[in-house]
C-alpha cells in the first residue's frame, strides 16, 4: 500500500505570500496601537507547566477539560502548550519578581502562537494567533481598566477600519463572584438530572459556567436562573457604572449581557468580549478582569486585566482592500542578474544591502526574458545586469531606461 502523502495537520495554518504579509502588518499595527497605551512586548515560552493552565484558566474551563495539547512527559514534569497567554505572563511576572517593580501598573503586549485541541472550522483552528495586552498591578483601578478595555476596542477598530460592538458584564469582586455561585448552585441542584454531562461537572467545579452552556434545555434554563447583578457589592455597581459612563461619554457601541461569563475560570469584575457591528457571531477578541491568578499560582495579592483578539478572525472579516492596504508592501529595491556568473554580483549585492538596499537575484539557469518577467512579478525598482564581459547596466523599471554604469555610479544612483 502506497503511503499517504504528509500534510498539514488539520486546524493550522499555512501563512506565505500575501497571508504572511497581512499577518506582518497586522502585527505592526497591532505592536503600534499597544505602544500608543505604554505597553512593552513580552514572548513567554510556547509551552509551560501543565499545572499553571490547571490552577489559572481551571478545571471547569472546556480549555483545560478538552482542549488542551498536552505534551508526552519526558522528564518528571508535564507540559502543555500554551492555550492562552494571560497564565504565562503572569508566571513570567511572578518568577522574575516584576510585581516589585516600582513603577506599576505593567503594562505587556504579546502576540504569538496559541494551541487548542477544537474541532476545526472556519474561524475555530487548533493553532492560531493571539495578540493582547495584561495590565498589572497591586490593585487594578478604574483608569486602568478603562485603558484595557479601550484598547481592545480600538485595536480591532483599526485593524478592521470597522465599527465594533461590546457586550461587557460585571462579575463582581472575589467575594460576590463566590456568594452568586453559592446562589446558581442552590438553583441548579433540583434540575441537576435533566443537565448535560458537562454542565454536572461544572455544577461541580464553577456554576457560573452553566450559563455559557450552549446545550438548548440548559440554555433556557440558564435564563431563569438568578441574575449577577443582585449580588454585586456596592462598590462593584460603582465601578461597573463609572466604565458605563464613560463608554457613553465616547460614543462607543456596547451592550450589557448578563449572561456573559466567558470561558475560562480566573475573571472578577469587568468581562468584555468584541464583535463586528455588522455581523455580531462570532467573537473577535475578549478580556476581563482576574485578582486571584497570581496567588492562585503561587504569587502574591496581585491583580490583572487584559484581552487578546484572535488574529484569524481579525483576517476573516477584514474586507479584501483592508487586507491589501495592512499586507506590508515590501518593495525590492534591486533584482540583480548575473551573466558574468564569477561571483562579483553577489560581492556587489553585498555591498548594495550595506547601502540598506534590498537585493534579491534569479536562478542562474533563467535566460534574459525570463528574469524581467519575474523583476516585474516582485515588483523590482530596479534592474541591474552584470554581463558576461563583467560592465554593468542599470534599468529603472518604472521609466523603463537602461543605461551602462560603473560601480560607484550604480550606488549613488541608487541610494537617490
Ligand atoms: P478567549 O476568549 O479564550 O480569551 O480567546 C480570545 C480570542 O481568541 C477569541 O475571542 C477568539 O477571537 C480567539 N480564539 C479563541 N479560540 C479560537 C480558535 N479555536 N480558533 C481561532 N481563534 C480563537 C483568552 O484567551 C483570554 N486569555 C483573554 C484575556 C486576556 N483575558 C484576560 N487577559
């Protein structure tokens, strides 16, 4: 039986050609917006100990329950691939000690590869990538909440060149989060027999997931069920309206959802998650608030907030122009072609790239016709030939003139 051939796993990507420069410049104006709210970049590992996703996302997230790519133990540790990047940066904060640092909030950027075991459909792959920011600090007040929270907004807003809608919910504090699940316990536990499999383990892990359940009857049942808002303190309802208000003060569009609890285990207080105005489906990004992560995984009382924004279905919904104008147009300054073929083409290639011009060549077995074909597919400024006879001509392939130059003519027509 003959093999089959090998391929792509399924739910990745191929990123090349005009998706790769797109990706490029997605990152770029992503990396832009962020340094515009004074983050700095962090690149924590790919992989971490599985027990920081256990203890931070949670046992009652369908993340770690499911989807998880854990990798074949080889020493006496397991480790999982990152499936998010809130629980890695905030490791990365505790083990270099940078909760110390005077000058606080920190305010991080990422943006990398992200593994999840899902069913592979469009706009829900096993490998993608996630851009976000995590905001720091002792306590996490409103300002810097409110500058998380507006960031998400206008990163996605500026990456679509769309309008975005909101739906935000307000979890509450630790305390009001644990007092509203003791009351979605008390009014699960009699229907507990007609619940889905999944929604008994979350019964038992974290109730409040029970209302992110998309099964029809636990759905439905999930909208009887008591509302957050009556068990938030008075000072959570305050901050809840300060946000509120001042998304009104900016005209930007949100929509309280209160059944919004969002995926993963860690959030108190605000949650968000982002849509496109238009064709509100699928989430583009999502965040929250989190103040027990850091103790939960060994730290101290520090809090964060943060969001990431799925890089793919950025790309899926941008239109085809917006893809064309962010695709970094990366011009080749010289398409170098040599005839001579003693290898002084690439001594002066070298010489041309220490000018800061990009310099690419063709496959020596292409004859004269050939190589201008491909100089006009990569969009070649100029074409420089060095003949066999070792003189040199350079043609501006926008004027379409050719002439014959010495060395030193060549580069300062160039650097011009
Ligand atoms: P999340 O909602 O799990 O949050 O993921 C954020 C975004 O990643 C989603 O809104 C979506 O755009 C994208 N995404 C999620 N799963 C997939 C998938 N299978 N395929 C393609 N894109 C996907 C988090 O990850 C939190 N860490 C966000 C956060 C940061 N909260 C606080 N800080």
């Amino acid at each position: 039986m003959s093999e089959s051939a090998i391929r792509r796993p399924r739910g990745t990507t191929d990123y090349f050609g005009f998706d790769e420069e797109v990706l490029l410049g997605l990152e770029r104006l992503l990396m832009e917006e962020s340094s515009l709210y004074g983050c700095k970049r962090v690149n924590p590992p790919v992989f971490e100990e599985s027990r920081l996703f256990h203890r931070s996302v949670g046992e009652s997230s369908d993340i770690v329950r499911k989807e998880t790519f854990d990798l074949l133990s080889k020493g006496d540790k397991d480790y999982t691939l990152r499936p998010e990047f809130t629980a890695g940066v905030n490791r990365l904060v505790l083990e270099n000690k940078l909760y110390a640092l005077p000058d606080l909030p920190v305010r991080f950027s990422y943006m990398g590869k992200v593994f999840r075991y899902e069913r592979p459909q469009s706009g829900r792959l096993r490998e993608f990538y996630q851009y976000g920011v995590e905001f720091l600090d002792a306590k996490i007040d409103l300002d810097t909440s409110l500058d998380a929270l507006l960031l998400s907004i206008e990163a996605t807003k500026k990456a679509l060149k769309k309008d975005v809608l909101v739906l935000i919910n307000f979890l509450g504090s630790f305390q009001s989060r644990e007092n509203y699940k003791k009351a979605l316990a008390d009014f699960f536990r009699p229907h507990l027999d007609e619940m889905c499999d999944d929604c008994k383990k979350r019964f038992e892990t974290n109730p409040l997931r029970i209302l992110d359940c998309k099964v029809e009857k636990d759905h439905e049942l999930g909208k009887m069920a008591p509302r957050i808002e009556d068990y938030l303190s008075a000072e959570d309802k305050k901050e809840y309206d300060a946000i509120v208000s001042v998304l009104e003060e900016l005209g930007v569009s949100y929509r309280k959802d209160d059944g919004l609890v969002r995926g993963l285990d860690y959030y108190t207080g605000l949650v968000w998650e982002i849509y496109d105005a238009e064709k509100p489906t699928s989430a583009l990004g999502g965040g929250g608030k989190y103040s027990s992560l850091m103790k939960d995984i060994g730290g101290p009382e520090f809090e964060g907030i943060g969001f990431s924004l799925g890089i793919e279905r950025l790309i899926l919904d941008m239109t085809p122009e917006r893809k064309k104008e962010l695709s970094l147009t990366s011009p080749l300054d010289v398409f170098l072609l040599d005839f001579e073929r003693s290898g002084k083409a690439i001594a002066l290639a070298q010489k041309l790239r220490k000018e800061g011009l990009s310099v690419s060549l063709p496959s020596q077995q292409k004859g004269m016709g050939g190589c201008f074909k491909m100089a006009d597919r990569l969009k070649a400024r100029n074409v420089v030939i060095v003949f066999e006879d070792g003189h040199i001509e350079l043609k501006d392939m926008e004027s379409r003139n050719q002439k014959a130059v010495t060395e030193e003519e060549l580069i300062t027509l160039l650097r011009r």
